[in-house]
C-alpha cells in the first residue's frame, strides 16, 4: 500500500491586515505630492519655453527627457527610501525587504515615465 503525507512548510504568519488595506492609497498620495510639485516645475519650463530654446541650440530629445527623469529619481529617492522603511517596519513585516525595494523602485520609475508621458502632450 501507498501512503501519502503533506509536504512540510513553515507555518504561515499573517500579515497585519489593517495596515496592507490602507496601503495602496497612501502609496498613491505619497508619491503624487512629489509628482505634482515635479509636474509644477515642466508647467513651468513650457510656459518660459525653454524647451524649445534648448532643442534649437542643439540638444536632443534624449538628452532632455533623460535629465528631467533622473531629477526626478533624485527628487523621489526620498519619498522612496521613506516608503520603504515604513511599509517594512509597519505593513509588511513578513515579506523580505529586498522584494519592498525593488517593487518600490519600479513603481518610482512606472511614475516618473507616465508624467513623461503626461508632459510631451
């Protein structure tokens, strides 16, 4: 006769979850607040069109959107780094930090290309 037993697994610890059901809106506005003031600043720069003046003296396209994005990465890396040790600390207690990190680090970069994205209409 053949028998079967469960494969063995560590017992499953749960999550707080009042925490994780608040979790997705702070997110939102966490990262929004840097993203209008961000927003703001492109507003701006195409009222005083400098982006027109900056294409005619020769920079390029790449060069333009690929400065506007790493300010905003070096704007955002502090409401980044603060998103991570909360949501370590409080939310996701469970989960390794490494995995926060990196969602959060693509999400920043998903953010920041979507108000590119927003900005060259």
């Amino acid at each position: 006769s053949v028998t079967t037993r469960d494969f063995p697994r560590a017992r499953y610890l749960q999550s707080s979850v009042g925490a994780l059901t608040g979790m997705p809106a702070w997110m939102v506005f966490l990262f929004s607040a840097s993203n209008l003031s961000w927003l703001g600043s492109m507003v701006d720069e195409k009222q005083r069109k400098l982006k027109q003046g900056l294409l005619m003296i020769g920079v390029s396209r790449n060069s333009y959107y690929l400065s506007w994005m790493a300010m905003a990465l070096i704007r955002m890396s502090i409401t980044l780094v603060l998103a991570c040790i909360a949501s370590c600390a409080f939310a996701v207690t469970y989960t390794d930090p490494s995995v926060v990190i990196v969602l959060y680090v693509l999400y920043t970069i998903n953010t920041i290309l979507l108000t590119l994205c927003i900005s060259a209409v």
